[in-house]
C-alpha cells in the first residue's frame, strides 16, 4: 500500500493553527495596527534597525521563520479542503497549487532571512 | 447520443443547509486571512534584507488606510480562529485521561483559551518591555 503524506501535511496545519491560535492576534495588533499607528508602542518599536537586529539574532530568525512558514502552511491546507467543499473536484492541482505555494513562500522566507547577516 | 439525462442533485451553497455546516466553513475561511498576513510579513522580511530605504517603504505602506481596513478584519479573523481552533480541540486531540477520568471538552476549551489569552499577552508585554 502506497504510504499517505497526509500527517506532514496535517501535521504543518497543527503547527501553524496553535502558533496562530496562541499568538496570532497579538502579532496582528501589533505588527499591523498598533505600531504602524503610533499606538501603545514606542514609533521605533518596528524600525529598520530594530528590526534588522532582531532577524540577525538566530532566535529572531527562528521565530520569523516560524510564523511566516507555518502560517501558510496551515492557511494551505484549508484552502485546499475549502476548494474542494465549493466544488472544485481537481484534488491533484489543487493541492500542488496550495502546497506550492507555501512551499515557495517558505523558501523566499528562509532565503530572505539568511540573507540578513 | 444518449436522452438520458439523469437528476443530480446540486451542492451549491450546501453549507448554508445547516448552521453546523456554516460554523465549519467560517472556520476554513479564516485561512485566507491568515494567508494574506502571512504574505505581509513575508514582503516586510523580503524588504528588510533588502535594506533601509526597502524595508522603510513596506513600513510606510503599513501606514495606509487600506492596510489599517484589512489588518483591523486580520485581527477579527485571528481572534475567531483563535476561539474555534480551541472550539474543535477536544473533538480533533486524541481522548485525554486524568487520573482515570476522562478531560472534558469544556476543559480542553477552557485551558485552550486562556493559554491564549497568556500568549498573547506575553508577547504583548515582551514587544513592550523591548523598546520601552
């Protein structure tokens, strides 16, 4: 019997729904209202020397890497189910267009990422 | 050439059969969100390699009115993943036992969330305490 790959793929979704679920407004908030609006935070808080000293430390880039890779992995698989449940029956395309996609924002993330020495 | 023309059944809008159906699919939905602002921060880190002047332009564009509409509906998103992702949780984790009972879903719901609630503020508070 062929093996699934179902669990890697079930298993990035887990991952990346707790990390969601667990952070996930509080990184909204900040990185997208509060900060860019001057709020709660000091105006520095996301400058580009901050943030480049925070993806230039390992655990910077770990957490970064973390939250930009499972997020779509997670967001991926859902969407692939989700065009499933509005009729589109192509299993196969629909799944290496969602995958691929996290796949290649993965890769763009690790590339960016290493490359901030 | 066949005059058969036998009676399928659409599934269009099946999901609004049942409120059940609609809790599932408001659940799917969110990934969109959650891919959308996973592509926001991916361009912020494609910027910052690329140097102030880049990075400083993603910043700007944060500023906008448009970007401050969809982070404000992100953050709805978020937060009602958040709520539903620990919603289904007894129902998608294996059956826990303590001490030979068995945890209920209320529980798991419970725990779930104020892990959350922990997190959030957690990170809230580091982000905080970093730039004073």
């Amino acid at each position: 019997m062929k093996r699934s790959n179902e669990p890697i793929f079930w298993s990035l979704f887990g991952a990346g729904g707790m990390l969601a679920a667990l952070i996930g407004p509080a990184l909204v908030f900040i990185t997208g209202i509060a900060v860019p609006h001057g709020l709660i935070f000091a105006p520095d808080t996301m400058s580009y020397a901050n943030m480049h000293a925070f993806a230039q430390n390992w655990v910077g880039k770990i957490f970064l890497f973390a939250v930009v890779a499972l997020f779509m992995w997670h967001a991926a698989h859902r969407i692939a189910i989700l065009a499933h449940d509005l009729g589109v029956h192509a299993h196969t395309a629909t799944k290496v267009v969602c995958y691929g996609l996290a796949l290649l924002g993965t890769l763009v993330a690790a590339y960016a990422l290493l490359g901030i020495a | 050439m066949s005059n058969r023309r036998p009676y399928v059944r659409s599934m269009d809008g099946w999901w609004k059969r049942d409120p059940y159906f609609i809790r599932y699919m408001a659940r799917e939905v969110t990934a969109l969100l959650v891919a959308a602002y996973a592509v926001v921060l991916l361009a912020g880190l494609v910027r910052l390699s690329q140097g102030e002047a880049a990075f400083n332009g993603w910043l700007q564009y944060l500023k906008t009115p448009w970007m401050l509409v969809f982070h404000l509906i992100a953050l709805a998103t978020f937060v009602y993943h958040t709520w539903s992702w620990f919603k289904i949780m007894p129902k998608t984790m294996p059956i826990m036992f303590v001490g030979g009972k068995r945890v209920q879903p209320g529980t798991i719901t419970g725990t779930g969330l104020a892990a959350a609630v922990v997190a959030c503020l957690a990170v809230l508070f580091i982000v905080g305490g970093m730039h004073p």
